[in-house]
C-alpha cells in the first residue's frame, strides 16, 4: 500500500532513467564473485562472525586492475558504488565514501538495490523509524527523530497500522539467528542512509527534476508522425553530403590552423591571467587597443568570419576600404545584421532606411549585386520580414570573402599592422610576485561601460559617415566663393 | 557552411498556398517543393489517402531510414583516428578572478535549470521549473533591486531546460521539457518561430558559430540530436545514435560539427557536412552519464562534465581521454571555456565553480 505525498521522491520517479545503474550491477556480480572477485574475510562483533566483508584496500585494487585504470579514479569510483548503496560501510555507516585502508564493507542484497522497481516511499521510512524506535528504546539520531515526529503527523491516519506493522516486523526479526539480524539490519539501516540522507548531505539519488516522458512506455505511434518522418528522411537523402575524409579534413585543418592560438595546449603571451593572477594579458587585447598583439592580428587572417567578429579587426578592415572606396559592402551587411537581429517593432523603419540607403537606384551608398537578388529583394522590401535582406547579405558576405579578404591581407594596411603589433614578453614571476599579484587584482571595466562606449563610437561613426549630399556641398562652395 | 544550400529558395511564395514567408524544401513524391510551415503541418495531418495505411506508412519509413543509412555510408571512406603531436600545460584551480560577487539577483522560482549572458553584457536571461525565461537588465548601480525589472519573455508548456541569446540582446532561443524549442522577441515577448520534431522532453541546444549563424542544434530524452533553420523552423538534419537522454550539446568551434553528452557514458561527435558521427568518446571505466560538455578554442580538446563528480578531457582527433579533472564533491552541472580560451569553468551540485586554466 503506497501513499503519493506532495514532497519531491528522493528515488526517481522514473527507475528506468538511470542508465548507468545496469552497468554498474554487472560489475558488482563480477566483484561478488567468489573465484575472481574481491577477497572475502570474516569480522568479529563480539561474539558473532559477519561473513562476506571485504576491506577497502582490496576493492580499489581489484577496480583499478578491472577497469585498467588509476588509483584514484578506482576509488572515486568505488565512492560512487557506496554513494548509490550497491556496497555499505561497516565502521562509519554514515560517511557514505570507499577510503583506501583496511576499513571494511559489504555487498547489499539485492533487495535494497535502487534498479528494483519499488520506491522507498514515505510509509516504509516509517516503519523502518517505528522498529527502531521499539529496538532502541527511543533513541534516534536527530535527524531521524526530526523525520519520525514530521511523518508521525503527517501519516497520522495509518499510524496504528505502521505501528503494527513495525512490532510484527520486529517479532520476525527477533525469531532469526543472530548473525542473520545483525546483517540485516546493517543492510536495512545502510539502504535508508543512502534513501533518507541526513540534511545537508550529499545524495547520489538526487537526480534533479522528473523528465516529462517514461523512457519505457511506448508512445503510439499515429500516420502525421510517420508522414513527417517520411518527409524528413527524403529530404535528408536528396541533401548533399560531403566525404568522411574531406569534412575531417578540414576538422584537422581547424585544429592546426588554432594550436597556437589555444590558451590550453600552447603558452598564453604574456601570461594566462588565471595561473599568475595578472591581467596584462586581457589589457593588451582590449576592443579599442591602439596596437593590437602579434597573435591577434596572425587570427584576423584565418577567416573573414575572425577578421569580423573581432571588432578591433573590423575597425582595421574599415580602415582598408575606406581607401578602398568599397565600404559600402560592409556597411549593408552590418545595416542587415542588424535588421536580423533587433527588435520587431523596429524592423519597418530599419528596412526603409537601408533601402533608400542602399538599394534604391541612385542611392548614396548603392551596393553592387547581381540583378536577380537585388529583384527578389526588392520585392520582397514590400512586406518586409525579419530575413528579407538575406539574399543580398549572403551576396555581399560572399564577395567580401572571396575578393576583398585576401585583397586586405595582401595590402599595405594589413602589413603595416603586422609590423606595428605587439609581441609582448613572456612574464616570469618569482613566487613572492606571484602573492603581490593575488593581492592586487581588480575586476576590470564592467561590460555595461564598455557597452556603452560602444554605442557612442558608432553613433560618431554613423554621423562622420552619413552619405555626402553633394548638392548642399556644391551650394556651400558656392557660397563661399 | 551548411548554410549556404539554402540561401536560394528559403523566402518567397509557398507553392501551395502562395502567400511569402520562410519556405521549407520537402520532397513530394520525388519532386522538390517548397512549402511554409503550415501548409508542411496540414500536409502531414490530413486523412490517410486510398491505399494508405498506418502500416504502409510505416514500412515507407523504414524503407526510407535504411536508404539513408546506405547514402550515409557511401561517404565514410575515413575513420577518426589521426595523430598530431601535442604538448601540456599545467592544470592550477581557482576561485573567480577577484572572487567579488557583481550582481546578486533573489529569483521567486526554486529550481533555475537555464541562464545566459547577452552579448552586450547588459542583461541575463534565466528560466526553470517555473515554465519561463525571463531577462533582466543589469546595472551599474549595485544597490539596485533588478529582480523588479525581471521581464518575462518566453513562455512553455513545461519546464525550460536552456536559453541562449542570439547575436544581439533582442532575441531569446529556448528549449523546453514540453519536446519544443522557440524563437522569442525579446522586447516585445512576442513567439517569432517555434520547432518542433522531438518527441521528448528538449535538454539542451547551442547556437551555431558560423558566419551566417542561422542554425542552431538541440539535443533530448528521445535521444536525437536535431539541427534547425532558425528562419523557418525546419528540422535539417537529426542524429540518432545514443543509447540513452542526450544532456548536453555543443557547437565545434568552426561550426561543421558539434559533440553531445548523454546519460549513456558516452559522448559523441558528429560532423555536419558528412551528415553522420565520427566518434564516440567513452571507456569501460566511465559508466556515470555525462551532464556538459564544451570544446577548448582550437577544438582540440573537449571537457566533458559527468556525474561521477569528475571532468573527463577528451583528444577530439584520437578519440582518447587526454586526463581526468577531479575535485568536485557532487556532480558536475555545467562545464564552460571562457570565450577567449583562457580558462574553463565547472558548476557543481557541490555548490561551488572552480576555475581550471
């Protein structure tokens, strides 16, 4: 008989859900094993023999020659054995940790396993609380008699049956031998330590939220799933694919291209602030660096994709078609990324500025795309949606990648950079230094100040490059002459 | 990048209902069309046509999925096994860099699964068991009450199991335990695009780094990893090789890829372009299932957060484990690399996040 309480189920409600759990029982047959398992000796409590106890010691030497692995990965994983209650501690029941000593456990019945289908519910706490209760004469650990007055209320309808049932539970148990009772209820008292942990101890059940959907059920299946599955799968054969070797390929040549540039597997110039705790590193690649570092610049010329999303690099690029005569290309992509990416109710006004910006004929900064995508465009800017630019952005991205990226690394603006950037030397602190620096950090510019500067550059940069009007020029001229 | 084979026909009039929105390339009968996503709904729900039963339709499926598998495996001429030579930095733990606590925001929901930064750094977006996310403006002013200007932007059926903000502050991608995962206008709350396609709770999904930056791929409890056109909400590629709930997924630094780390032990990488999984990254002695994963800047490496309360680091080429990280004293949440590569972060049931560099 079950009760559904309100309170959260410390054992999962979905058994099925921990996958590791019929691995993990595999293993633990292996090591109950009597030939090639973990050796068995005998404890003495007093008068009686408690067979089948294995020392700590043993246990990680026989995981660590199993799995093949380290010392201290077998003892976290035999942590992890008496975490979830398949082995139980006999000296300290309530650290629920493998140390690598003598110390002794032992295997749990498979009855208290947490992969058996029933879950230790409310009720059965009781009970087991209740039998103490009778056994001990009263005495409980604090935690226990915090949980045993709260269930005693909350459960207070069934309690003579609880009551009952724990006396008739106790009768039983005293009717066993005495090693037989000593074992089990070592057992019973290490499967409600690793169910009902004290509060504030770490528990291996806790498995978060329920997941919506039972792994087991099986979910009937109805025609619209399997026409949609019909329709993907189609569309997923006609889709191109590439060869195994071309796309891993190109996986190793990322990977190369970047093994210097990675913090982790290369040396960080002129030190990784996080190991030597001074941040010289982050001040020399700032956003608005007036030289900017060796390694930095070597990045700008991986991809067009780098040289953008860096904005220092942007600013360089900016430089170089402002010479160039062609930044207006660049200008639509930024004017169309932000279309793409801002607010609905900004996206009208957005697109009319770009169009009578760029699309128009005769527009101050026209861009030069072919005449089919400046068409759909166009028709498109009729009703325009948040992705109506697209074409034309892929477009220009596309001509600014294959032409004028490699015409800006082969420019003077591009190696005028490479010969002014920095190479900063490797720092090397003594450990005295090392402390200085741990006193002295500081927290650095708030992102919400560096947001802000940022969005006062760009409008200045919006205002120095608002498209000319010639007509109001020649009249000034005029006037002066 | 994988975008580019839909730049020519994603906008434009429906070839079934003529009216202009984001269009999805489907096959009808061998023949290609483009349809919106309505009409691609109402193709799929009408009426089982003469001669069609649930059990033809079934066997077309299967017929369909084994063809696939075969055109997957024309293209494998290469496993993932090469060997470039490395070498090894020191692994020190700290605590944040100045161990200062900037903002502290009391939240009225208990279970918080999701949060994310904005690009701009002026706002996060957090979400949870109470079915929304919602996205609070920073300030500079330490002394402000933010948890009044908390807004709440997106709204699910069930609970949220991760946000991510786009390339701007204006928009929020979420996922969530009712199997979708939506598009959401920040300002205005307004539901720009949803997906659907799993038939399981949604765990987690990543952004696509790529310059065009218009997919995104999710990973669930039915065991599939899908990738999404963010324009028009169509399910382009989906992966079905774990054995068990997939917790976590992550883009490849260069966006042709991206690994998943599932409750089956294992996590495994999948390459985009060849539309199929290249490796599997596991071992018999790692039988707790893997919570997080993220890759180091070059992609060389990748952290795998698991619930045996270690960080496995994988050699993404040689499918080997490079060390194993230990320290925490309850499971691993989240890990995470800082943006520049200097360093990576891991959250902790212990309640507490180390620093590793």
């Amino acid at each position: 008989m079950t009760i559904r309480t309100a309170r959260p189920n410390r054992a999962q409600h979905f058994q099925p859900r921990l996958y590791c759990l019929k691995k993990l029982e595999s293993i633990l047959l292996e090591m109950q094993d009597t030939k090639s398992g973990v050796k068995g000796t005998e404890q003495k409590l007093n008068i009686t023999t408690i067979p089948h106890v294995i020392a700590g010691n043993d246990t990680i030497a026989w995981i660590s020659n199993k799995m093949k692995t380290t010392t201290e990965e077998a003892q976290a994983f035999g942590t992890m054995l008496v975490a979830y209650g398949y082995i139980y501690p006999l000296q300290n029941h309530k650290k629920l940790v493998m140390c690598n000593d003598s110390s002794l456990y032992r295997f749990q019945t498979p009855y208290f396993w947490p992969t058996q289908k029933w879950v230790p519910d409310d009720s059965d706490y009781a009970i087991y609380l209740a039998k103490r209760n009778i056994r001990k004469k009263g005495v409980l650990e604090p935690y226990e008699q915090a949980h045993y007055n709260h269930l005693h209320e909350w459960l207070n309808h069934k309690w003579d049956f609880i009551v009952m049932q724990a006396a008739e539970q106790y009768k039983a148990g005293k009717e066993r031998k005495k090693p037989d009772r000593v074992v089990f209820d070592c057992q019973e008292r290490a499967y409600w330590m690793v169910n009902r942990p004290p509060r504030c101890a770490h528990s291996a059940m806790d498995c978060g939220p329920e997941r919506l959907i039972d792994p087991n059920t099986d979910e009937k299946t109805t025609f619209d799933i399997y026409r949609r599955k019909n329709m993907f799968y189609q569309q997923a054969i006609m889709r191109s694919k590439v060869k195994s070797s071309v796309s891993l390929g190109a996986l190793v040549k990322y990977i190369t291209t970047y093994k210097n540039h990675d913090p982790l597997l290369a040396s960080c110039l002129p030190s990784n602030p996080w190991q030597t705790d001074h941040d010289a590193y982050w001040t020399l690649n700032m956003r608005r660096v007036e030289v900017p570092t060796k390694m930095r610049v070597e990045r700008w010329s991986f991809s067009l994709f780098e040289l953008l999303s860096d904005l220092r690099g942007r600013d360089d690029f900016k430089i170089f078609l402002k010479k160039e005569f062609s930044g207006e290309n660049l200008a639509f992509w930024e004017a169309a990324e932000e279309l793409k990416w801002g607010t609905s109710s900004s996206m009208s006004t957005k697109a009319e500025t770009i169009f009578k910006t760029f699309l128009a004929p005769g527009a101050p900064r026209w861009i030069n795309i072919d005449g089919r995508t400046m068409g759909l465009t166009v028709k498109g800017l009729e009703h325009p949606h948040r992705y109506v630019l697209e074409a034309a952005q892929t477009h220009v991205f596309l001509l600014m990648k294959k032409d004028t990226f490699f015409r800006y690394l082969k420019s003077p603006t591009y190696k005028d950079i490479q010969k002014k950037a920095l190479n900063p030397e490797p720092h090397n602190f003594s450990p005295a230094n090392l402390e200085q620096n741990a006193l002295n950090r500081s927290p650095g510019i708030h992102p919400i100040i560096l947001w802000q500067q940022e969005e006062e550059e760009k409008a200045k940069a919006a205002a120095a490059s608002a498209p000319v009007d010639v007509k109001a020029m020649m009249s000034k001229i005029d006037r002066k002459k | 990048m994988c975008d580019q084979t839909f730049v020519a026909a994603t906008f434009g009039p429906c070839d079934s209902c003529s009216k202009p929105s984001p269009l999805m390339n489907i096959y009808i009968k061998n023949e290609a069309t483009n349809y919106c996503s309505l009409c691609v709904e109402m193709m799929a729900c009408q009426g089982l046509q003469k001669g069609e039963t649930l059990e033809s339709l079934k066997r077309e499926s299967e017929t369909l999925k084994k063809k696939l598998e075969e055109e997957r495996n024309k293209l494998n001429d290469v496993e993932c096994n090469v060997s470039v030579i490395l070498c090894w930095p020191i692994l020190i733990v700290w605590d944040a860099f100045t161990l200062n606590k900037e903002h502290g925001v009391p939240l009225p929901c208990t279970w918080v699964l999701a949060c994310a930064y904005a690009p701009s750094g002026c706002a996060i977006a957090c979400g949870g068991l109470d079915n929304k996310c919602s996205v609070i403006p920073l300030s500079l002013d330490k002394n402000e009450n933010l948890a009044a200007k908390k807004k709440s932007v997106a709204m699910h059926t069930n609970y949220v199991s991760g946000c991510s903000f786009t390339n701007s502050d204006m928009q929020l991608l979420t996922s969530s335990g009712d199997g979708t995962c939506a598009l959401w206008d920040v300002e205005s709350g307004q539901l720009l695009q949803s997906f659907h396609g799993h038939t399981a709770d949604v765990l987690s999904l990543d952004l696509a780094p790529s310059e065009t930056g218009n997919t995104f791929v999710s990973g669930g409890c039915d065991m599939k990893a899908n990738v999404w056109d963010m324009r028009s909400g169509q399910n382009i590629q989906s992966f079905e090789s774990h054995e068990s709930d997939i917790n976590c997924v992550k883009y490849y630094p260069s966006g042709d890829a991206f690994a998943s780390a599932s409750d089956d032990a294992t996590c495994r990488f999948y390459d985009l372009r060849a539309d199929r999984e290249v490796a599997v990254y596991q071992k018999d002695s790692i039988i707790f299932g893997a919570s997080t994963c993220d890759f180091s800047l070059s992609g060389r490496l990748l952290f795998a957060g698991y619930n045996d309360y270690a960080i496995n680091v994988w050699d993404v080429l040689k499918g080997t484990r490079a060390t194993i990280l230990f320290g925490h004293e309850n499971r691993v949440s989240r890990v995470r690399v800082s943006p520049d590569g200097t360093a990576l972060c891991s959250a902790s049931w212990d309640s507490t996040l180390r620093v590793w560099a």
